[in-house]
C-alpha cells in the first residue's frame, strides 16, 4: 500500500515522496515514525530510490514493475467514457491508414502520452477490387484497391485502340479471379490462365498482367501523434528523456524494431525504464497490446513516455484502443 501511495504521488506531482505526505492519508492509518521504517525497508529492496538525503523516496525501475504487475492483478483501470468518445468519433471508414492515424491522435489527446500505432503488416493486405480503364485511345489504366484502402496504379501503352467494353471486361475477370488474394501472392499469375478465354482477351489480360502480379504490398507504416503535447506536460526533470524518445521516433527501424514484440502477444506488454532494449531510452516506459482479426494479429498500439506516466490510465487506454482497433479492422480483413 505504502508503495502504491509513493507510485501515484509521484506521477500525480513529480516530487520525492515523504513520511509525512503518506502518514494518515490514503488508507494507510500509520505514524510518520512507522512509515519512515518502510519506506527504509522499501528502499532496502531496491523498491524506491533516495535522491537526496534530506529528500523524500521515488520509485525504480522495480518499484514501478510491482505496482504495475499489481495493476495488472487488480484489473485496475479508471472511467474509460473520454477516451471511448474520442475514439468512437473516428470517421469508420476503410481507409485503414488514415483511421489509424487519427486513433493515435486520440490516445495522445486523452494520455498526455507519446500514441503510436503500426499499421497492419503489409503482407495482410489483400486485393479488394479491380478496374481497366481506357483512358486514350492506346493507353489504359490498370486500378488495384486494397483491404487496406491502398491504391495501385498502373499504365499500359498498347499498340492499338483499346477496346472500352474490352476493359470493362476485363476489370471484372481479375476482381473476380483475384479478389481475396494477399497482395504480392505467387498465385496471382495462375488465376489469370484461362484456356476458355478468346485470344483477343488472353492478348490483353497478357499485356496488363504486371499491374498485379507484379504488385508489392507498400512498407509498413507507423503512425505517432502527441509529441508536442508530450514535450509540453512534463517537467524538467523528465525533458531529457523525452528528448531521447523524440530522437528514437526519427528513426523509425528502431521504434518499429521495439514494438515487435508486441505484435506476438495476446497479452498488455510493458516495459519499464531499464527494461527498455536500448540504453538510451532507459528512464523511458511503454505500454502495448495487438490489435486483429481472429487468430491473426495485425498491429500494435502502444503509448509511449516518461517512467512517471499514469500506468492505470495508460493501460486501461490501450487495452480500449486495441479492443476498438480490433472491431474495426474486423470488416476489412475477415
């Protein structure tokens, strides 16, 4: 209890945390004298740390891992009906990319917190819809549309007019013949061989075939939101931290290489400061959860920031989030 109590203080004002402040407050019906005692236990087992030697105690990397674990136990997550709002008012649309980015911002605008969100990995996405257009009289448009919402374009210059009833064709043969397959598959090229089709059609579908078997699925995307607000509600103890964060985000490998991870887990994956892969980010926290379809993970959502962040608040944000981000994938990818 006496931790939990030093745990909250310190996130709540970022200061060392006294006997005093603790003795008769939050539950804990003790004397100064007795909580003095165990804070000295506390720090004894590596629990708090001593700044100074007039100062108060604030938690360690193990301090902070024991209260979250206990979190974790309790269940522990407070009114969750600002961030659900703010995350339900995301426009539901197939755009997976664009509605990925705004539920970052969302996570960031209700935590303070650094939001950041993969999108779903490139080989998940699978062709939706295809179209032929005829643009000139020699030049036509190959149109590959995504589960994801991407779109691939590709041009033909054929050496006679194109024929538009031709095109329309074969717009539907290959939405047809290739809807449902993941992109960049091997057996695209086979769907195209048809020994039914007229030689006029299997010359045109021959001409237009790299349009999608020679389709790649685009890199993986991530999406961060909340940096400013992030830089802005901390203090100066916690700046060069932050700092570090921000030049971790520049590069993107390294934050995508961290959140890997995550993606293989059915369960709320925390680091905390030193537990952190990269030294620089030590005095850093993360908390993260996959977001998919059945027996598939797609992406993770994760919030990023000082080890004096809200853990209740962060992880009851992202078990929501990864819960809303699973629903509204579920239409795209099953």
């Amino acid at each position: 209890m006496i931790l939990s109590a030093v745990v909250e203080r310190f996130i709540e004002n970022g200061a060392p945390v006294g006997s005093k402040a603790l003795a008769g407050r939050q539950g804990i019906d003790l004397s100064p004298s007795t909580v003095r005692s165990e804070l000295a236990a506390l720090e004894g087992a590596g629990y708090l740390g001593h700044p100074h030697t007039s100062a108060g105690r604030v938690p360690t990397d193990k301090g902070y891992r024991e209260y979250v674990d206990r979190l974790r136990e309790e269940g522990g997550a407070g009114p969750l009906a600002p961030l659900q709002d703010a995350l339900e008012a995301v426009p539901m649309r197939r755009e997976v990319d664009a509605a990925l980015g705004q539920f970052a911002e969302a996570l960031a605008e209700v935590t303070h917190l650094l939001g950041v969100i993969t999108a779903p990995t490139p080989d998940s996405a699978t062709i939706r819809h295809v179209e032929v257009l005829a643009l000139q009289p020699r030049l036509a448009m190959v149109v590959v549309i995504a589960s994801t919402g991407e779109v691939h374009r590709r041009l033909f210059e054929l050496s006679e007019p194109v024929d538009e009833g031709l095109a329309q064709w074969a717009g539907e043969f290959l939405t047809e013949r290739l809807s449902g397959l993941a992109v960049g598959a091997r057996m695209i090229a086979s769907r195209l061989a048809e020994p039914s089709l007229s030689m006029a059609e299997q010359s045109f579908l021959a001409v237009l075939a790299p349009a999608v078997t020679e389709l790649e699925a685009g890199a993986m995307l991530l999406h961060v939101a909340g940096q400013a607000q992030l830089a802005a509600a901390v203090r100066a103890i916690d700046v060069d931290m932050v700092d570090r964060l921000l030049r971790t985000i520049e590069e993107r490998y390294a934050l995508l290489d961290l959140l890997r991870g995550a993606l293989g887990r059915n369960e709320l994956y925390l680091r905390i400061g030193g537990e952190m892969p990269d030294p620089d980010l030590a005095g850093l926290s993360m908390v993260a959860a996959n977001y998919g379809v059945a027996r598939r993970n797609l992406g993770v959502v994760s919030l990023m920031g000082p080890t004096r962040m809200d853990y209740r608040l962060a992880m009851a944000a992202v078990r929501e989030a990864a819960h809303l981000l699973s629903e509204y994938v579920e239409d795209v990818y099953e």
